[in-house]
C-alpha cells in the first residue's frame, strides 16, 4: 500500500524475491486450503503490485495462481464460501486477471493459459 501511494508502485526488489520465494510453496499447500486462507490469500496477492505478482512461469508465479485458481473453484462448487468470502474471491480475480473479464471480441483471452484461471 505504502509502496503504491508513495512511490509510485515500486517496491524493494526484496520484496519480490520473497513473493518469488514464497510462490512454490504456497501453490503446494493450495489444495487444501480451507475457504477463508483461499480467499485471504486471494486478497493478499491483490494487493501486491502487479509488478511483483503477475503470473510468469519461471518465478513459480503461474503455478500459484493456477492452484489458487483451482482450489477457489472447487471450493465455490461446495459452496464452502460464504458470501463475503466469495464476494471478495470474485474481485480479486477481477483485479488479478482484467484479461478474463474484458469484453469478448470472438478471439478469447491473447493467451490461451489464461483459460486456466477462469
């Protein structure tokens, strides 16, 4: 937050060796989950700049941002979120991926992997 309001989004580069750091493990521990660590963590990666968490395969970054993907919807098709939970799941994948959410031209999203997050 501090990072985006006062300087323009640039952050510490040890920041983003620590998101890198992180990326692995948390997509390891996605599938299990509960619904309110899936949607904070949702909500954490929203807030991050997207500099620092937008989805490149060589950081790890894909693989979280897929499992995570994968987990939400299965815990949506349970209904194990409650209303403010998936409420905010909802908005953070609007934030995280404007791709999937802009108007559709026929042509699909420019890169077919981002499917995988829908």
């Amino acid at each position: 937050e501090v990072a985006r309001r006062r300087h323009g989004g640039e952050v510490p580069e040890f920041v983003r060796a620590v998101v890198r750091r992180a990326a692995r493990p948390l997509a390891e521990l996605c599938p299990v989950l509960e619904a309110t660590q899936a949607a904070s963590l949702y909500r954490s990666c929203r807030q991050l700049p997207p500099s620092v968490i937008a989805p490149e395969q060589a950081a790890g970054l894909w693989e979280l941002h897929t499992a995570l993907a994968d987990r939400s919807a299965s815990l949506a098709r349970i209904e194990a979120f409650n209303f403010q939970e998936l409420t905010s799941v909802l908005f953070s994948q609007a934030c995280l991926y404007p791709q999937l959410w802009e108007e559709d031209r026929g042509e699909g999203p420019a890169n077919p992997r981002w499917r995988d997050l829908g």
